[in-house]
C-alpha cells in the first residue's frame, strides 16, 4: 500500500514537470512566432532607395558665329587679348614673309623691306645687296657651294654662322637673308661697301 502511494506520487511529479516542460516549449514557441527578433530569427526586409535621375542638360547652340567669337574685336576687348592677337598678327605675318622669300622674287621683297624698314638703308644700297647676292647664290635660299659649304641667299661660310639668328637656317630664307644683312652692316657698314669688297676679292 505504501509501496503504491510512493509510485502515485513520483509519477505525479513527473506529470507536473512534463506540464511544465510543454508549458514552457508552447510559450517560447508563441514568443518566437509572434517577436521574431526575441530570438534573432528577423529575416531584414530589403531597403529601397530611391534616386532622382538627373533631368538631361540641355545643350545650348551658340548664338554668335565661330568667326564672331573669335575675332581680333573679341580679342582685343582686354588687355591680354589685346597682347594675343598682336602676336598672332605677327606671327602670322612672319609666316607669310617666309613664304614670299622661298621664291627668288620674294626674298628680293623682303630683303628691300627689312634693309629699308629695319636698317634705314636708301634704294642704293638694296641695288648694290640685289647684285652682291645675284652673284653669290641669285637669291636661291637652297644655294650651296659644294667646295667650301657656304649655304644660302648670303652664302654664309660656314653656314652655322646663321645659327646666332636661328637655328632654322636651312629652310627659312628670312633667316638667311637677316643674318646676311646683320653680317655686312657689321663687317662693312652697308651693301655698296661689301660690293665693293666683293668685286675686288670675289668673296665678301
């Protein structure tokens, strides 16, 4: 009899703790069904940004023609202007200048332009330089002596001497004919005197 009442009541037990056991697993069960994050089950919803697209820039055509813009009027509003088209001018007219001397004809304008311009040399003088480089090279920028290398409308001995004007003597007439002028205004004085020298020794 006491052997049953002892069995009663360990089962007994056991029932209240299987209670507690499920009791316990149903709450847990609820709090994790209805607070996913208690239990670090929150899937994160995706995140949406949303982005203005940038409206197209619209492209604005230019009212002024391309010539308008860039005109020596446009250029010439500011003081750097002003200096850039200036020197755009020359070097323009430089360049035109170098064109005109590679033909005979053009590098006798030229040499006239600067002797009379540059040098204040009278019409005499150039007639005397037109004959000196007549007989030296008949005003062929690409004249070269094959005996002594002497190049050039001035015939310049060794050629390199046109270097102290620039380096590019060998195909810029203007250069040849300036240090030709730069060397009988130094070593003569003018055209006539180196003439002069040049009919008596037959070089100058």
């Amino acid at each position: 009899m006491e052997g049953e009442q002892i069995v009663k009541t360990a089962l007994l037990k056991s029932s209240k703790k299987s209670v507690a056991i499920w009791g316990l697993t149903s709450a847990l069960l609820l709090v994790a069904t209805i607070l996913p994050a208690a239990n670090a089950l929150e899937i994160a919803a995706p995140s949406t940004v949303e982005l203005e697209t940038a409206k197209a820039a619209a492209i604005v055509e230019p009212t002024e023609s391309a010539a308008s813009m860039f005109s020596e009027d446009d250029l010439s509003a500011t003081a750097s202007g002003a200096i850039f088209s200036s020197d755009l001018a020359l070097v323009s007219s430089a360049s035109r200048q170098v064109e005109l001397a590679r033909t005979p004809l053009g590098a006798k304008k030229v040499a006239k332009s600067i002797l009379l311009n540059e040098y204040g040399f009278s019409e005499k003088e150039y007639k005397c330089l037109n004959s000196l480089w007549n007989k030296e090279s008949h005003w062929n920028y690409k004249a070269r002596n094959k005996n002594s290398g002497a190049h050039g409308i001035a015939q310049a001995l060794p050629a390199s001497k046109m270097n102290v004007v620039s380096t590019d003597w060998r195909t810029n007439p203007v250069t040849q004919i300036r240090w030709g002028l730069r060397y009988i205004s130094i070593r003569y004085e003018t055209p006539c005197k180196a003439l002069a020298k040049h009919n008596r020794s037959n070089y100058y």
